[in-house]
C-alpha cells in the first residue's frame, strides 16, 4: 500500500486555493517556488519502489508492504530501522527536508497512547483515532502537523477578541463539525493531510471551550484557502549561488479555514480542555526523534563545510582551528548520543508501543536546539570571512573576469577555482544566507518554543533517582519522600488528565 511519486503528484492537484506572492497557483506541483521540493516529496515516494532503496524504506507487515516511516514502533529494532531509513533520504537529497511526513506522523501514535484516556472523555473519537492510525500506515498520505495559530493579542482570552485569532467549532451538523480560524502549517499546500490542533497551554478554569478542538483535516476541503510565504526558490537566483536555498525550501503556509466541514470521522477531541491539553503534553513523545536527527544531519553539514574551508587554506593543524572544530564535534557527538541511547534505553508506553527513552530524547533536543545558534557560528568562523565576500558564479564564468577568479581563488592543483567557489556558496547558503536564518529560527520554533522543550524535560526526568539517593546519603527520614513523582515518561502528566476528567475544576 505504497503510493508512487506521481500518484502523489496527482493526489495535491485537487483543485485547492493557493497563493504566493498574492497570485493564484494553479498547480503546485509545476510552479518554480513549490516544484523542487515537490519533486524531492515525489522522490521519497519513489524511493520506496527503487530496487536500490525499497528495502530500507519499507516493512512488510500482515501481508502488505508499508512505508518504513508510518509503521508502528514496536521494537527497538524498528526504530534503527526507522532511523536507517531517514539517514538514506537525506544522503539521497544531498540535504536536510524536515516537513516531509515522516517527523510528523509520531503524532498520531501519541494519539494512538492517549485512546483510552480520551475515550474517558468522549467514547465516540476513541474508533477514529484507531482508524486513522490505520489509514496513516495503509494509505501512505503525505501527512504534517498544524499548530500555531496567529494568536492575536495574548494578553486577552482568544474570545475578548477577534475570536477568529484561534481556530475554533463556530457550529456542528449531522456531517460534522465547522470550524473557523487559520494555522501555519510548513508544507501545507502540497501536503494530503494534516493533525490539527490547539496550541493554548492555559484554559485557566474553563473544562469545555470551543478553542478545544482536534482533528486529521484533509487538505483538499472546500473552504480551505493556502496563503504561501514567499519561497527561496526560483526566485531569480541561481542555482550555482544558492545550492540548498533553490533545493530544499520548504513553504510555510497561513491555512485559512473560513467555515470548513470536519467529518465526525475526522474529530479526534471536540471541546475538551483536559484532552487538549493531555495532547500538547504528550505529543512529541515520537515525533521529537526524527526532528532531532535531522540536525544531527545539519551537524555534519556544518562540520563538512568548515573542515574543507580549513583544509583548503591550510589551516586545519592551528590549534585554535582544531580546538573549534573540536566544538563543533563535541555538539554533534551529543547529539548522536542522545539518540542512539534513547532508542537503546527505550521504554513501552501506555498503548504497549515502544517509545524512545523519554528523558534521554527531550534532553537531547535540548542539546540540538540550544547550541545551535552558537554552533552555526562557529563554523562562519572556521568558514571565513569569504563566504560573504565572495563574487556570484556569473563573475568566474563571465570572459572579462574569469582570468581573475581562477587567479586569486585557485590554491593548488587539488584546489581549483570552481570548487572553492562551490564550497564557498555551500557554506554560504547553509550558514549566512537568508534561507540559512530562516532555518534557524524554524529549527527553534519547529516542536514548541525553547521553554517548552525544557518544560517536557522537566515532566520526563527521573526525579525520584537524585532525591532517593540524597535521601539516603543524607540520612533524612522516609517523610521528606511524601508527594514525590514517579519516573517521567509523561506518566504524571497521565495521571493528572485522569484526575481532570473526574473534576474538571
């Protein structure tokens, strides 16, 4: 049950409202802005099939061949082999896509652990959370996430303004529920589906809200409408000046939901504060792991580049240069660490899946996210001053300047012109161009703020382990134990949920 890159093609030409630049786009698939990373979409459905990659990129299950990425977690094993599986798209890409399915589809296994606790809420959605977790793995759907909405002023309750600032129910049919409002959702416009949901951490005392709300909405619905952010590529630059920028743009899109019809097949939690809130609490538990390898693999893009830089100009053996390529190793090494021991370390959860090592995982995106302002830093410093200084490729092609750049850019026989202009417009593009700040704070901001991502350590650590042992070094009596939590794994998140649909207040 494995689609091929064009039967995805064909899926996303459906008719749907997109804009970019103000302008109607007829067909996403064709346009300069959206084709390139369309087709390495379209390529990873491929990849499936190629006799050269299917095997790493599928799993046969109960008779039928599934994506790699979809597939239940089960075992350790079946995250190394989910793992091998993303390592070979990006080697294959030759660079780092993040919105592309299979970061985001964690999140409907999170539902998949949350079933029976909301079933104590609703029985209705607990049917439609199993079958969508089913139609994930046997349809092969390009599936992302929705998130933030534009908020508004969030000094005041979505509903003391325009209510429309949140997406929100405004009625309910026999077909389903309406809801208004809009989402950024990346990827959005060339996508199939999307998990929906609130991003409002505080319901103060409210147990039912309208704001409440979570669904898979299928993005070719009427009343949908994709407003784009501009895109990198195709954008009058050249390519030669901006490999990653025209390569691996992924868009951002404003999706308008103006009275859209959501299935009651579709609704996963409807106006439940206590469901809302038990999903954002849990709902990186899966997905954080293929977020977080992916810059794993921006690390090694980082250290690629400024170790050539080094080697080219003959610095590599400075003390000063190996002490920060040494960093930079450092950032990276923690980071694989972390991955490799939250997969080793796993844990069952709630549903009987298997989840990375809870604490080992949200520490290790800390890990990622925090550093990697600094880090991207220090290899503009390895890089030097010339990737920003550095004439286009027009100049070293051009018959009145070639003479010139082959000049001063040829080092030595190893180290022609072209390719240090090559490597310069790499490193560029990955650490100084536009594109490269608009990924970095993409990065910071991609699974919930920084706060947050130390707000799931802090829920996930075992902080049982330190006090026990400081309890009995120190000789202090078993009282001062009384209320501790148990071990994490989102386990006292549960247990409050369980509390609040008892007693909402």
């Amino acid at each position: 049950m494995i689609r091929t890159g064009e039967e995805y093609r064909e899926s996303i030409r459906d008719g749907r409202e997109v804009f970019m630049d103000g302008e109607r786009v007829e067909d996403v698939t064709a346009h300069p802005m959206f084709k390139p990373i369309v087709d390495i979409r379209a390529r990873i459905f491929d990849m499936q099939h190629d006799p050269s990659t299917r095997n790493v990129m599928t799993v046969e299950q109960d008779g039928e061949v599934n994506a790699v990425g979809n597939s239940l977690p089960k075992s350790c094993d079946d995250w190394w082999a989910k793992r091998r599986a993303t390592d070979t798209v990006l080697e294959e890409i030759g660079g780092v896509v993040t919105r592309v399915g299979d970061e985001t589809v964690g999140e409907v296994w999170s539902l998949y652990d949350g079933q029976e606790l909301l079933n104590q809420v609703d029985p209705r959605f607990a049917d439609n959370i199993r079958s969508h977790v089913d139609k994930v793995l046997r349809s092969d759907p390009f599936h992302v996430s929705a998130n933030t909405d534009p908020k508004g002023d969030r000094s005041k309750a979505p509903q003391d303004q325009d209510p429309d600032m949140l997406l929100h129910i405004v009625g309910e049919t026999d077909a389903g529920i309406v809801v208004r409002g809009a989402k950024y959702e990346t990827a959005a416009a060339y996508a199939n589906q999307a998990f929906t949901k609130p991003t409002i951490a505080n319901w103060g005392n409210e147990s039912l809200s309208d704001y409440a709300v979570g669904f898979i909405c299928d993005l070719g619905s009427p009343n949908l409408k994709f407003i784009c952010r501009s895109g990198f590529a195709g954008a009058g630059r050249d390519s030669r000046d901006y490999p990653l920028s025209n390569r691996f743009d992924e868009i951002d899109t404003l999706v308008v939901f103006d009275n859209v019809l959501i299935p009651w097949e579709n609704v996963l939690f409807c106006r439940h504060t206590a469901a809302a809130t038990f999903i954002r609490a849990t709902l990186h538990r899966y997905s954080a792991f293929a977020f977080v390898q992916r810059t794993l693999k921006q690390a090694d893009m980082m250290i690629g580049a400024a170790l050539f830089n080094a080697r080219q100009t003959g610095l590599e053996k400075q003390p000063a240069v190996q002490e920060k390529l040494a960093t930079l190793a450092v950032w990276r090494e923690g980071i694989n660490a972390h991955l490799t021991a939250s997969i080793a370390l796993a844990e069952d959860s709630p549903a009987g899946l298997k989840m990375p090592n809870q604490s080992l995982l949200y520490t290790g995106r800390v890990h990622a996210m925090s550093n990697l302002p600094a880090m991207m830093h220090l290899a503009r410093e390895l890089c030097g001053g010339q990737i920003c200084v550095t004439p286009n490729a027009a100049s070293f092609a051009a018959p009145d300047t070639r003479f010139w750049m082959e000049k001063y850019y040829s080092i030595n026989e190893d180290w022609i012109a072209e390719d240090r202009r090559k490597l310069l417009a790499f490193a560029r593009d990955l650490l100084n161009s536009d594109y490269a700040g608009h990924r970095l704070t993409f990065q910071l901001f991609a699974q919930s703020p920084p706060f947050a991502h130390l707000a799931a350590v802090y829920r996930n650590f075992d902080w049982d382990g330190p006090l026990s042992f400081v309890r009995e070094s120190a000789g202090l009596s078993d009282k001062v134990m009384k209320g501790v939590e148990c071990k994490g794994s989102d386990i006292a998140v549960e247990r409050w949920y369980k509390e609040s649909t008892r007693n909402p207040s």
